[in-house]
C-alpha cells in the first residue's frame, strides 16, 4: 500500500510536468532531492519522522548536515528550494498548515562568466589552422574549427554528426543534444566552403583504410573521432596559435552565444540554437554582454570617467 508521504510526492510530481510544464530532468531532480531529506528524517528521527511535522530545529539540522557533507553553496541553495516549493504545493492542496522552509535564503555562490574568444583571437585560430599545411587533415581542423564557431555546438554533439543530417542546400544541421534530444542549426558560408573542401579528403582516407560510415568527422584511420579525440585537435589548435593556454575548446560555444547576443539576437533564439533546457542557463551570457558593454564604453566614452572633464 502507498504511502501518504509517496502519494504527495507523486501528486507533486506530476504537478511540476503537468502545470508548471518543467522538463523530466527538472522533476527528476525535485524527486530526487525531497527523496533525500526524507531519507534524512528517517535516519535522524527515530520517534516521528513525518514531512508534516518538520520545524525549524529539523531544517537547522539538516542544513548542517548539507555542509558537514561538503555540499556547495549553489547545491544546498538548489535542494531548499525544491523543498520550499513542494511545501508550498501541499499548503495550497490544505496538505500542510506550514512551509518550514518559507525563511531559509540561501545566497548561491556567483556563476563565473563564461570566457569567449575575441575576434583578434579567433583569427590567429584560424590563421594557426591555415599555416599547418603539413598536417594531412588541415582541412578537416578548418572544418571544425569553422562547424564550432559558427553553431555553437558541444563536443559531443559534433563527434555525434553525420551526414545525412547536414542540409548544405539550405545551410542547416539536425543536431542530436542531452537526452537526445533533437534541434536544427543552421550555419553559414565560411562553414559550407570548409566542409565542401574536406569532404573530399575524408572520401579518400575512408577508401584507404576500407571504411564504411555516415559520421562527418573522422580520425587518421577514417574512423569515426570520439569527442575526446575533437577535443584533442581543438587543443593543439589552440597550443599552437600565439593564444595563451589557459584557455579551452568549450570557449568556442561560448564565443558563439556572446557574439550572437551582442548583435542582436534574442535571448529565446540563442536558447534554441544552444540547445538549453532552461532559459536560465542562457542568461549567464547576458552578464558577459552586458560586461563587454561596459568595458567597451569606459574605454570609449570620453566621459564615462567622472575624473574626466
């Protein structure tokens, strides 16, 4: 027989799919955490470990106990408001008469902005990649280089890439993201006129080493390259350009996101093309426009400096 605590949890559950249209890695992590601290009522609580009878000596407990477990700032804050809002949920179904953790604020540890490369520095990429004439898969290192910056797509998405997703006629990719989930990005002429030319290239190794595959991208042996492998080419792109090496391949999406919402593209638009579940996770780039912005007009406005007259 189900439980009273199950049957609320299931009811929550379906509240958040259902209403609140939240997606199932969401749910599955409001699930997941509202499981944890009844588990911890269970271990702590041995006379009454009841959801309906936690007060703020129960929550003070087991906030310490998050902390004791070397959980951050950003996880703690993340699990009390999945417990705030379930509370919130079972008063307004008159399933509880109190939230215990209605006054817990947490304030989340600052995100870092994501870094992106400038312009400048994405032309000594390209320029590394033009001057490596002896590497025979130059062509195919322009390919990825050009498929990155102009979508935005995560390494594993482009090891995942084959052909018969690539539109070139109409300049679009079927991208295949987390939980499989599918989006089309289109890209542009400088990513068709590379691919166009390393195709070619990857026709002849494949026949040479009697390979037979869709993936676009592929190893010395016409294999197809793991993400692993992407990364490690983007890497040596990187070492040698005349780039400092404390920078790294994910900067290629960021670079995209920022260069797309600094001129002009909606926030809901770059969302899509990134492929976010949440909104949420696209506005940390509003933060480096926004950045960019206030760098570019101190340096640039004669009298942005009140010193200044």
């Amino acid at each position: 027989m189900i439980s009273a605590v199950d049957q609320n949890l299931t009811w929550f559950l379906k509240y958040l799919k259902n209403e609140r249209k939240y997606s199932d890695d969401t749910v599955s992590a409001y699930q997941r955490d509202i499981q944890a601290f009844i588990v911890f009522l269970n271990q702590t609580n041995q006379e009454d470990a009841s959801l309906l009878k936690v007060d703020a000596y129960d929550v003070e407990a087991y906030l310490t106990s998050l902390y004791d477990h070397n959980y951050s700032k950003n996880s703690v804050a993340q699990k009390v408001s999945a417990l705030r809002t379930f509370y919130n949920y079972l008063i307004k179904n008159d399933l509880s008469s109190a939230n215990p953790f209605e006054y817990v604020h947490l304030k989340a540890e600052n995100k870092k902005l994501p870094r992106f490369f400038y312009q400048s520095e994405m032309q000594a990429l390209f320029n590394s990649v033009a001057e490596d004439e002896d590497n025979p898969l130059s062509t195919r290192n322009l390919a990825l280089l050009e498929v990155f910056y102009a979508t935005g797509i995560r390494v594993s998405e482009c090891a995942g890439l084959t052909l018969d997703r690539i539109d070139f006629a109409n300049k679009m990719m079927l991208i295949f993201g987390k939980g499989n989930k599918q989006r089309y990005v289109p890209f542009g002429e400088h990513a068709k006129d590379a691919l166009t030319k390393y195709l070619p290239v990857r026709e002849r190794l494949m026949v040479n080493h009697h390979e037979d595959h869709q993936y676009l991208f592929i190893n010395h042996y016409g294999k197809p390259i793991s993400a692993r492998g992407i990364e490690y080419v983007l890497d040596d792109i990187i070492k040698k350009s005349s780039l400092s090496s404390d920078i790294h391949p994910h900067m290629l999406r960021h670079t995209f996101a920022t260069a797309m919402l600094n001129n002009g593209a909606d926030m809901r638009t770059v969302q899509e093309l990134l492929g976010h579940a949440s909104l949420s996770s696209t506005q940390i780039y509003t933060h480096v426009t926004k950045s960019h912005l206030v760098h570019d007009y101190n340096q640039f406005f004669p009298r942005s400096n009140k010193n200044q007259e």
